[in-house]
C-alpha cells in the first residue's frame, strides 16, 4: 500500500531545481550537504520513535496519541471479551479501518508542531481483519500516518527557517499472547524536508530533500518504561538534496546530489548514523546529531 499527497508532488518539482550531479564540487560541499541530509534524518527518526509509541497506546487503549499513560501493554478488551475499538477513532465498514482524525503534538526536537493525520487496523495470526484491538489475538496493528509541521526563530538578526511533510506506513508485530516482551516494528514511508540557514559569509542557504525510508525490524523490549530506546533494528533513508546559496546579488545553485542514510539501534539513547560514508551520533531523545572524529 502506498499513500500519497499533493505535497510530494510539489516536493519533487522542488528538488528539481537542477538536474544532474556535479562531480567536481568541493569536499566542503559534500560535508555541508551531508550534516544537513543528517539534521533533517535525525528529527524524522525521533520524531517517528516518539510519535509511534504514542500511536500503540491510542490503539491498543493504554494511552491517549497527545499524552502518552501507560508504557506497558493491558488486557484490552470490548463487552464480552469482544475486540475493543481504539478511542476517538471512527470505524470505516467498507475498508475495516479506523479513522483517527488529526491532532498536532510538539515533535522530539520541542521546536515547533506537528499535525498527524493517522488510521489504524488490526489483524489476528491469520493475517484476517479484526473488529478492534485484542491484547490476546491481535497479532499486528498497521497505520497510515501524515504528518507536516515547522518552525521557525531568530538567530541574532538572522532568521532560521525548517518545514516537512511525511507519509507513511507503520506495522506493529509479535503482539499475540499476554503478556508482550517484545515489540517489532517495520514500514516504509516518504518525505519533504526544506530548511533555511544564514551562512557565515553572509548568505542565505536553502536545503531541499526528498527522501524515501524503510523500517527494518526495529525491536523494543518490554516495558517500555525501562526500555525507551530499540535494542536493534535498521532505517535506511535514500535522499534526493539540492541546495541554493542566495545573497543581495548572487545566487548560486547546487545540482541534485544523492545520498544513503544509514540508522543503526543498540538499545541506547544514541544510535549511529551513516551517511555515505560519513558517521554520526544520534540523540533519539532530541533528534540531534554530531560528526564523529575521523
């Protein structure tokens, strides 16, 4: 299943501001494209790690999407030990999905808000579509989930500037029986990221990305309280950048350049972030990131 929006159409055309890649740049280019594909991978991933906890408690009836209650998993059931919907969310008959609405929360970073638009389903061990949440038989959940926000502040007399847009797919496994010791997650998704900094020289830097991601096996041991972070798993992230330099008379345009994006977990608060070749850490807490020495 793919789910896409007319933001990613306009994504693409912005990132085609150039079309080819220019093999000739300086070294200091790539490292400057390579910290911000690393900025902007690195909100996305915290961002989605604490959104997609958040999305677990509203489905399975331990918390709510805004205010996270209870990091473990319950005995959620309906009447008669009947599959309990999630609440707030609306059941569509015809596609045995649940429509959860949109609600904004302030991502990891804490700069600025984000809006999420999200659905959720439910299947037994079958792979058979369920009624609702089953903490006994329910053995994956699967969401559909958009999300776009920004932000932006003041930097001395300079103006710092960051939006996205994100589709994406999220599955939740290895959930039937009680109690759960581990959770797996997997999904794939798509997003736009444009970011614009002030430059030492003066300049105005404009950064725009297109990226698509998947999620591989991304495992939390239970509870979560005492376990927030993966123990392991990978994302990988292929990035479509260009970057346009502006001044009060010049203007200087970087061609598309590619890059991988590498995410690896270990169970800390701080994963290790490839991106071709160049390695950071990750603050999953907060999103940042920092080059490692060579």
């Amino acid at each position: 299943m793919r789910q896409t929006s007319r933001f990613f159409v306009l994504a693409a055309a912005a990132v085609g501001l150039a079309a080819c890649e220019d093999t000739n740049a300086p070294a200091s280019l790539d490292r400057d494209i390579n910290l911000a594909v690393a900025q902007a991978s690195g909100q996305t991933v915290a961002n989605d790690l604490t959104a997609g906890e958040s999305l677990r408690a509203e489905a399975t009836g331990t918390g709510s999407f805004l205010g996270l209650t209870d990091g473990g998993m319950h005995n959620q059931q309906g009447p008669n030990g009947t599959p309990r919907a999630p609440n707030g969310c609306v059941l569509n008959p015809t596609l045995m999905r649940f429509d959860c609405g949109r609600s904004r929360r302030s991502p990891a970073s804490g700069l600025g808000e984000r809006d999420y638009t999200r659905s959720v389903q439910f299947f037994d061990g079958a792979g058979a579509v369920q009624a609702g949440y089953d903490s006994i038989t329910t053995a994956r959940i699967v969401w559909l989930v958009a999300d776009t926000g920004g932000f932006s502040r003041r930097r001395g007399t300079a103006m710092l500037a960051d939006s996205s847009a994100r589709s994406s797919r999220r599955e939740l496994s290895n959930l039937a029986g009680h109690p759960d010791t581990l959770h797996i997650w997997n999904g794939e998704g798509s997003s736009f990221h444009l970011t614009s900094r002030p430059t030492a020289t003066g300049m105005v830097q404009t950064v725009t990305m297109f990226a698509t991601d998947t999620t591989s096996n991304l495992r939390y041991r239970l509870p979560r309280s005492q376990h927030p972070y993966p123990v392991a798993g990978i994302i990988v992230r292929n990035v479509e950048v260009s970057r346009v330099r502006t001044s009060s008379d010049s203007v200087s345009v970087n061609p598309i350049r590619s890059r991988r994006v590498m995410i690896e977990f270990n169970g800390t608060s701080t994963a290790t972030m490839t991106v071709n070749g160049q390695v950071f850490d990750l603050d999953l807490a907060t999103g940042e990131v920092t080059p490692r020495s060579a």
